[in-house]
C-alpha cells in the first residue's frame, strides 16, 4: 500500500496557462472536426465548387483535427 503514495505523487496539477490552453486545443480539434463534417454533408454549400473538391477539403480538415489532436496529446500526457 505504500507505493500507492508515490504514484500519484507522479501527477502534478496543471497550471492556469497549460490548463487553458489544453481546453484551447480540445475545443480548436472539435471545431475542425465539425467543420470537416460540415463541409462534407452540408447539400447547399454555400460556394460553387465541384462536389468531389468539396468532399476532398472535409476530409482534409478533418484529418488536420485529428493531427492537432495528436499534437495535443503528446504534449499533455
């Protein structure tokens, strides 16, 4: 039972900042996520482009998302 002590002494509360900016990264991945998923499903999309150009730049953003998610990730745990 002694160890138990001295593994949650590993964890260490965030700061402020890190915390912020934790919650930044979290809420920029959701925002091209959706983005993503937005401009793949949305039928009156408001710029003429091709349906296949169209389809191509939703998934790009939502492989971006999921690289910043990545990022974040490593650098917080």
């Amino acid at each position: 039972m002694r160890g138990l002590g001295n593994n949650t002494s590993k964890f260490k509360q965030k700061s402020p900042t890190k915390r912020f900016l934790s919650i930044l990264g979290l809420a920029m991945f959701a925002f091209y996520f959706i983005l993503g998923i937005l401009v793949i499903f949305w039928d009156n999309f408001p710029l003429d482009i091709d349906p296949t150009y169209k389809n191509m730049f939703g998934i790009l953003l939502i492989v971006y998302s999921f690289l910043r998610f990545a990022r974040l990730w490593q650098n917080n745990f």
